[in-house]
C-alpha cells in the first residue's frame, strides 16, 4: 500500500510503497473418504464411487503416474484408480466389485492407503498435499460415512422330495408332497423358486419357499397334474447382494397306476395223478406277492416260485372228485414297487377254472344162474 506524511506546518511529503507479501505454507489435508452409493450389500460387477476431500482444492499432476487408493476387501485387497476432481476440493475414484472381494463394512486398507505413484496434489501454491487418511474406525472415514456390504460368495442349496424313502411318490401320495432343503451364505425371507416336472408330461408345478435360518419346506404340494414317470425337481436362490446359488436337484419316480395280474394254467382239466402249472403274470413288479395272496378250491398249490412280474405254482386236484379247480386273485392283495395296491378283483383275467375229474369209474358184473346159485347139467 501507499502512504504520505504532513508536517505541523501541514507540508505534504512525497509518497512511500510498503508491500506486504502473505505466503501459503499450509499443506492440504484429508478432511473425510465417503461414497454416494446407497448403503446396502454389493456383488462382483457392481461399481461403487468413492470420494476423497481435502482441505481445500487441489490439483492432481498425473504427468509422472496416478495416484491410487487401497480398499480392505478381503484375502485380496483391490487398488482402484484416481479418476476425476482435479481443481476442486474433492478426489473422485471408481471400485468394481471383483470375484471374491468380500467385508462386512467397505473401507480402505489404513491410514496410508492413499498414494501417488508419481503423481502430484498440491494446492495453488504448491504445497504437497498431506495423504493421511481418517483413522479407520472414525466417523469420518469410509466405513464411518457408509455402510456398504461387499459380498461375492455364492450361496448354497439342496432340496429333495419327501417320496417315503422308497423313491417313488404312489397314488395315496402325489396329492400331498413336501419338499425341502438347506441353504448357506443365504439371508432369512429369500425366495427359493421351485419347479417339478415329469419326463412323461403333464402340466409341471411350480412352487415358491423363503428361506428361514438356512432352511426352507414347501407343504402339500399337488402333483396330480404331471404324468407317471420319471420327477425332476430343482430349486433356485440368490443371496440379498444377488449372487445366485448353483440350481440344486433331486429326483423321484410317480406311478399312481395299479398293478393288475392275470392267470394262466397249462391245463384246461385233470385227471387222476395229473398237475397243472399255473402262470401268474403282473403288470408291474411287486415284492409281496405271495402264495399266501393265492385263493384256490379243487386241489392244492406246491412250488410256488418267482419274483418281479412273473410267478409259477403247480395245482394239484382232489383226489375222488368231480368239483372243478378255482384259482384267483382277489384286489388288495399285493402292491407294486412304488405301494399302489392292486385293485382288479375277480375280472375275466384274474380267475381260472380247471375241470377236475378224480374219481375212478365203477363197474358191476353178474352171472344168470336162474337166482339160485347153481347152475347144473342143463
């Protein structure tokens, strides 16, 4: 500035310059690591701002490198990129969720995790700015503005379908199904999506469940609508943060018909010291078809054989009898593989008759000798 002096005699001097020169010598400092994402949970390919303010503005020099910021992100630490703010106050960088990142509370790797790689950030005069970040667990570090969820592991699954055990759902059963299983890395009140069908048809079912402490069931489900055959189901989550679990699957096997038999002899009639083989054929397989299920009249039943569909006896008729041999099998007898019981009584196949003819014929024999059991010379 300019300034003059005055005399008692109010004689005015010349006038004198006194310049004053004021010199910035106080380094820019971190102030707060914040972002503008929304807090909530984040998964791999999901990018996530993350901003740096200083004191004051500054300029980043990226001649000589870029200057970095170090994230705490599990086994691996991720190191993203300065991308943008040069010439203000507030450093702008960008992290992309990868593979196998995961924290509880995203925040950077420690107090020296802002560095420059040869780049420069000064304010506008020149001084270097002070990297020192906010210690990690204060209000105005990353972890203390945001929080935000970094995970990346994909969650688990199993189901299966409550079938007995004995890998087959049978007409008393398709109506009323439960199926169940296990999750891992899965939050409570997540949707399981469930789907069965059939290799022979039918409308397939779909059906939903909600996880609750890694567990999920589905009640009385209806499967009539699906064909006998061969059942697929499979089951479907995703984590909150969205990483989806491989499809788990079980199977199982619905026959809701039930099983038939039918008879056959070899014989149509017997005689005395003839036997007859008789066939029993069944529709489907069946481990408790017996001799015992077996009704017969007429004879009697030996060697009773077989096993899956097709089975042998021998009938051997009364002795001194006319009576015709009656083999049959009557419904609810025996039961397939997969417990229908089998329910067709005495229809034109499931019944034979063998006539039977045992008894030795008779004869009389008688000598005319006039009555008075003699006969003489004449």
């Amino acid at each position: 500035f300019t300034y003059t002096a005055k005399d008692p005699s109010n004689n005015t001097s010349n006038s004198a310059t006194l310049t004053i020169s004021i010199t910035d010598s106080t380094a820019p400092t971190v102030q707060s690591v914040s972002s503008t994402a929304a807090d909530g949970i984040y998964t791999a390919g999901d990018t996530i701002p993350i901003n740096v303010v200083f004191s004051e503005a500054i300029t980043v020099n990226t001649s000589g490198g870029n200057p970095s910021l170090t994230l705490e992100t599990g086994s691996t630490d991720q190191v993203i990129n300065y991308a943008s703010g040069s010439g203000t106050n507030t450093l702008a960088f960008s992290y992309t969720v990868q593979d196998g990142d995961t924290t509880s509370d995203l925040n950077y790797n420690a107090t020296s995790s802002l560095a420059l790689n040869g780049a420069t950030i000064q304010d506008s005069s020149g001084n270097n700015a002070t990297l020192t970040l906010p210690v990690l667990d204060s209000s105005n570090a990353l972890a203390g503005n945001n929080d935000l969820v970094i995970n990346t592991t994909a969650p688990t699954i199993s189901v299966a379908i409550n079938d007995g055990g004995d890998g087959f759902l049978n007409a008393a059963e398709d109506d009323s199904v439960t199926i169940s299983g296990s999750t891992s890395d899965v939050q409570d009140g997540q949707t399981v999506s469930i789907n069965i069908s059939s290799d022979a048809g039918g409308t397939p079912v779909n059906s939903t469940a909600t996880t609750t402490s890694n567990s999920y069931s589905v009640t009385d489900l209806d499967l009539s609508s699906l064909n006998d055959g061969t059942l697929s189901i499979t089951a479907d989550v995703s984590d909150v943060a969205g990483n989806p679990a491989t499809q788990a699957s079980d199977t199982s096997n619905k026959d809701t018909s039930a099983p038939s038999i039918s008879l056959s002899s070899d014989a149509t009639s017997l005689k005395a010291g003839e036997i007859a083989t008789l066939s029993f054929t069944l529709s489907e397989s069946s481990t408790n078809f017996t001799e015992s299920d077996i009704f017969f009249s007429g004879g009697t039943l030996s060697n009773f054989s077989g096993n899956d569909t097709s089975y042998s006896a021998q009938f051997t008729p009364l002795e001194d009898s006319i009576s015709n041999g009656v083999i049959s099998v009557a419904s609810s007898r025996f039961s397939d593989l997969a417990g229908n019981i089998n329910a067709d009584g005495f229809d034109a196949n499931n019944s034979l008759t063998i006539s039977i003819d045992t008894l030795p014929p008779t004869i009389s024999v008688a000598i005319n000798d006039g009555g008075d059991g003699f006969l003489n010379a004449a």
